[in-house]
C-alpha cells in the first residue's frame, strides 16, 4: 500500500517491535510462569515478576492460551514449545474443564477440581476457538470436529428458552452485545479449520443483530445492552458504552469483510463502529481508551469507569490497523499511531517483563499483577501477533 513516508517509517519499527515482544518477552514469560509443567494447563494469577499469587485456574485462560500458542505455532513460526503448550492446555481442558451436561466450568483447582460453573458460554467458546487452531497446528483434524461440536452446542445453549439460568427476572427482558460479538469470531476461527453452514449463518446472524438492535446512531453508540426487541433502555445498564467491546467489534466485522473480499457494506459498518466508538473511548486528556462511557453522559454505576484497562487499548491497535488496510483513510493510520504510542508508553513493565493490566485515568499503575482470572495470554499476544501480519501488509 502507498502510505506517508512518515507512518512507513513508524509502521516499519513498530512490526520489528511486535515481532520482538511476542518472542522474547509475552509468550516466554508465561511459559516461565503460567505453564503447569505438573497438572498441565496454564496458571494466570501471578504477581509483577511471574510468581504465583493464587492457584485457582481460569477455564477460560485454559481456551485462550491454547489458542495463542497455536496461533503464533500457525502464524509467526513453527516452534515446537509453542505447540506443545496449545496441546497441554487442551488436555487440560478435555481431562477437567467440562461438567456432565456438556457445558463448562469457570474456575477449578490447579489439579481440575470444578470450583465454579457460570450462566454464561464464552468457557465455552475459547476452548472451542484452541482446538480449531490446534487443529490446523497439529494436522489432527479431529480437533476441528470437536470444536464444530462445542459450538453447535453453545448455539443450543443460546437458543433453547430455559436451559441457562436467565440473568435478570420475567419483568426485564434484555439482549446483550457480548455473546452476539464474539461468536462473529469464534464462528471466523473455527472456519479456517472446518466449513459448516453452522459457522456462516451465525456469522450473518450476529452481525446482523448488532446492525438492528445495538447501534443506536441517535447517540453515536454501540449499546451493550438493549430490550428483547432492540428497544433502548433508559437505564445506568441500558445507556452503558463499552468502546473497548465495541471497537473488538469493529474487527471482527472487517476481518468477515475481508473474507468476503472486503465487501463494502461490511466495511462501512466495522469503520462506522470504530468511529463511534473512538469518539466515546479516545480520553483527549490523558490518551488512551477509557472503560465506559454512558450515551447520555450521565454518571456510570461501574466504579471502574474511567480506568484504563490492557485489553481496550490492544483491541483500538488491531482496529485501527485492520480499518486502514480496508480503507487506505490515513485518519486511522494517526488514530492508530496515538493509541499505539499510549500503549506502549504505559502498559510495557521492562523490568520485570509482561505488561501491567491496570491503569488509573492519567496513567498511573493501579495494581501490578500480570495476571488474573480475566488477564494472562490473550488480549497482548493475539495483538502482537495480528498487528505484526497486518503492519507487514501495509508496508511491503
């Protein structure tokens, strides 16, 4: 692509920089660390410097990190600890993470003793997203029909009335952007290993739900909650932006553009998204893209509100990235170079390695774990790996 000599030079040192920190800082660092050479699976909650601060295992991190590794076996280089790490967490996940009834637990002992099991089906999905890839990973294809089936099975949990414990009574009846989203993405991944019908009408199904029920252009938003019938809500839940959940959005809908040679309408909805919700995420005073923002600007009943967690800003480099290779508008080439340069001015730990997760508002470390139930390796490494493909795109 023809881009300003000023973003090729930048572009250039930032995809050595991406390539540099997946392989010698994020994805060592939780081999050293997170890796259970004992039970198998992966440990997350550990403090600043690696060592363990809680054994409970996350299911989902079980998914995620099994994934990662197969992602970056498949898409950077074919080393065999990665592979082998993939492989650890999915029998992990096999051997321990599922309950009789087919669904999953959320949190269990480092050994695989169920602790917890929630209404909700992103466990689910992530170990679903590790086989597909450990599938093409490894050459057994087995894995890929394993997870067709785990996702045939989340579809039967979403869309059978009853089977999941509702989240609100009979007298408030909601949708909720997150499951709708994600399955845009687990959809995408699993189709790279297996072809169904199952995966391509879901995709459709999700984006079109969110272009009907969840974008809201009186407000210029992405709601994260609406009624049953997409109605808005007039309530602190009913007026709540996430712009980090919906600026992931935005690349998952380019990502399906693209596999559709970038189909227009696609794009002018991912790049609508992404507009919107920089608009709402983007803190013009302090930089980086904010935890949650309400429609009207009233205040946020979240107490984390105007934290900047990891996840948002490396989900904004893979948005911006992807929407200047749809679009070649150097618009998001400067709104990827401003969250680029606030990520890394912030978030980087180069004493201990790793990156912090928790922000306060002006950038100061809130708490600095690096890892936990919700943060270990997902968020970072797939952006490095992502914005590493897609910055040598642009720049070749």
């Amino acid at each position: 692509m023809n881009i300003d000599l000023n973003y090729s030079g930048y572009l250039n040192r930032y995809n050595k920089q991406y390539l540099n920190d997946l392989t010698t800082n994020i994805l060592p660092f939780w081999l050293t660390n997170g890796l259970d050479k004992v039970n198998g699976g992966f440990y997350t909650c550990v403090d600043r410097d690696g060592s363990l601060i809680d054994s409970t295992k996350s299911v989902w991190f079980q998914g995620r990190a099994g994934f990662i590794y197969a992602f970056a076996y498949n898409q950077i280089e074919k080393k065999a600890e990665w592979l082998e790490a993939s492989a650890s967490a999915i029998r992990f996940i096999e051997s321990y993470c599922f309950d009789t009834d087919g669904r999953m637990f959320f949190e269990v002992t480092a050994d695989g003793k169920p602790l917890r099991k929630r209404r909700y089906l992103f466990s689910e999905g992530f170990a679903a997203i590790a086989m597909s890839e450990y599938a093409i990973a490894s050459g057994d294809m087995s894995y890929a029909k394993k997870a067709l089936d785990i996702f045939e099975l989340i579809l039967h949990y979403k869309n059978t009335p009853g089977l999941l414990q509702p989240k609100y009574t009979a007298n408030l009846d909601v949708r909720g952007h997150s499951l709708c989203m994600i399955l845009i993405n687990t959809a995408s991944q699993i189709r790279k290993a297996i072809k169904s019908d199952v995966l391509d009408r879901q995709i459709d199904e999700s984006i079109k739900e969110i272009a009907s029920y969840f974008m809201k252009p009186e407000f210029k938003a992405v709601l994260e909650t609406v009624g049953a019938n997409g109605e808005f809500l007039d309530t602190g839940m009913g007026r709540l932006i996430n712009p980090g959940h919906a600026i992931e959005t935005s690349w998952f809908i380019l990502e399906e553009a693209r596999a559709r040679n970038w189909d227009p309408e696609l794009v002018k909805m991912a790049t609508t998204i992404l507009d919107w919700s920089w608009e709402w995420g983007w803190d013009e005073e302090f930089g980086g893209i904010i935890n949650f923002r309400d429609c009207k600007n009233k205040p946020c009943q979240d107490y984390a509100h105007d934290m900047k967690f990891w996840w948002p800003q490396t989900e904004a480099v893979i948005a911006t990235l992807y929407a200047y290779r749809a679009t070649g508008d150097e618009k998001y080439l400067e709104m990827y170079r401003k969250i680029n340069d606030y990520m890394y001015k912030y978030f980087p730990d180069s004493e201990y390695g790793e990156w912090y997760g928790y922000l306060h508002r002006d950038g100061t470390v809130s708490q600095h774990a690096k890892g936990n139930l919700f943060k270990g390796p997902f968020h970072i490494p797939r952006m490095l790996i992502m914005s590493y493909s897609l910055s040598s795109e642009i720049i070749k």
